[in-house]
C-alpha cells in the first residue's frame, strides 16, 4: 500500500466542520425567531460547492488559513493524508444542502432534516473523527467508479 | 417553530435507523466472516497462513484517516504481535472474503488461520488485547486437547 505523500492540515478540516455544524445550528434555531436566516442553507450549499472545486475559494479553510492560524489560535495539525476523500465528503455536504434549499420553501421539514443530517454528519466527524463521506469514497474507489 | 421540532423528529429518526441499519450490518458482516473456511482463507492470499501465534489482519487504505489518526497508533500499541497490513483497495478479493464494508476493519487470527475477531471501524488497544488473549487462550486450549 503506498503511503499518502501529500499533507493535509486537519485542524482546517476541523474548522470546516465546525462552521458547518455553527451555521446550520444559527438557520435551524434561528429560523423559529426570524424565517429569513433560512437562506444560510443555500449560502453553506454554495459556499461548500465552491470549495470542493476551488479551494481557494472555501470560506472557513481560508478563515482558518489567512486568520486563525497566523494568529495562534487554532494550531496546525499536519497529517500525511490524501485531500481527495474530504473534498469529496464536502461536495457530498453540499450537494444536501443544495437539495435541502430546494425543499425549504415547500416542504421545511424535509429541508431543515436534510440540513440537520449535515450537521451531525459534520459533528460526528469533528468530534470522533468518522468520516462518512470518505466511506462512500472508498466503497466507490473499491469498485473503480473513482480512480486513486 | 413546529417545523423545527418535526425537522428534529425526522432527522432523530433517520439518525436511530441508519445506526440500526449499521449494527445489523456489522453483525451479520462478522458471522459470514466467521463461518468461512480457514483453507478458501489460505488460497486467497499468501499473507494468510500457519503461525504459532495469533496475529492480526489490519484492512486500510490511502482514502482511510481514520487508519492513520487512530487505528495505526493503536495497534503500535500492541506488543509481541504480528500486523499484517492489507490494502481494501487492492486486494479486493481477500477485503471481500472478510466482508469489509468500512475502514478501518481489524481481524484477530488463531494460530491455526481461523478469524476468531472482526472489528469494523476503529478498534482501540484494550479491546484489540483482550481479543489477542481470548485467541492465546483458545490456542493453548486446543493444544490441550490435541
């Protein structure tokens, strides 16, 4: 098995999920008080979308890279890693969320459970390191739709 | 505000299934393991044969975090046991016969090749030892027996 040469920094992926995990919190409970906060569902669709195809573009890797780690905050956690799964995993997020938009005008309670399920799917990942996206990864690597 | 809480409902369910969904999947995941033959094992892969002591087959892969952060540090853990390290990409065929579905997947193998263990995801150390001992135990007891 050859060992990934790459590197990855997972305390951005960490921030990540935690900005997942906050902002659908604010839309899920904030939304009871004030209906309009709703429309951070499809702002984290997008914003997730974006940052799976142009990483420079994903708004709390970069809040991590250009605020939280120069100024100590959060450390860095470097792991010789592939970025593949992940940036699968969250187009996986995305794509739910863009789904769960969809639904939040005729049907919010389909909507809002699809955007929860995103939530504790990222909470879950932050918080004991379970990936469920990267096990649809490796289940399509396994049967060669993907290739490493 | 009622949506909300219906929204909680239909995720805590989702939630509470696929959980269910998971256990019955591991469960019968590990049976089938456990009731293959130990020689259709051996054909499969030279990595699989005799020891004198149990052993490990450790199931991972590049796309596997997991694997590195916590599975890796501990079966380094582990003392005075041999790691056979398999990639589930690769090696598709012996991965199926053990019916991995997940990474990391852990198998403790008696001396004699028979899977006695199969853990699907993370397994720490503790239970990874008291799996070894069980299969130390078993070994020591069929050798009585011979």
């Amino acid at each position: 098995m050859s060992t990934p040469t790459q590197v990855v920094d997972h305390s951005a992926l960490k921030v990540n999920q935690t900005g997942i995990v906050v902002t659908v919190l604010v839309a899920f409970i904030g939304s009871a008080l004030f209906r309009p906060l709703l429309v951070l569902i499809p702002l984290l669709a997008i914003v997730l979308l974006l940052g799976t195809f142009a990483p420079q573009l994903a708004l709390f890797k970069q809040l991590y890279f250009k605020v939280l780690k120069p100024r100590g905050i959060v450390k860095p956690r470097p792991v010789q890693d592939r970025p593949e799964p992940h940036n699968f995993a969250q187009g996986l997020g995305g794509v739910f969320l863009a789904v769960a938009s969809i639904f939040l005008i005729p049907l919010p309670v389909v909507g809002l459970a699809l955007s929860l399920l995103v939530a504790v799917l990222a909470f879950v990942n932050l918080a004991f390191g379970y990936c469920l996206g990267c096990q649809i990864f490796f289940q399509l690597e396994r049967r060669g739709f993907i290739k490493a | 505000m009622s949506a909300q809480l219906w929204a909680l409902a239909v995720a805590g369910a989702v939630v509470v299934a696929a959980a269910c969904l998971e256990t019955f999947r591991a469960r019968r995941a590990r049976k089938l393991v456990l009731a293959t033959s130990t020689p259709a094992l051996r054909a499969t892969s030279p990595q699989v044969g005799r020891n004198e002591e149990p052993y490990i087959l450790y199931f991972t892969g590049d796309s596997c975090t997991v694997c590195r952060t916590h599975q890796e540090p501990a079966l380094a853990r582990l003392s005075d046991v041999r790691i056979d390290k398999i990639d589930a990409v690769n090696e598709r065929a012996l991965a199926d016969q053990f019916h991995v579905y997940t990474l990391p997947t852990t198998v403790v193998m008696a001396a004699d090749g028979q899977p006695l263990h199969v853990n699907y995801g993370y397994a720490p150390a503790p239970k990874l030892e008291r799996q070894l001992a069980e299969a130390r135990g078993a070994g020591l007891r069929s050798a009585a027996t011979a």
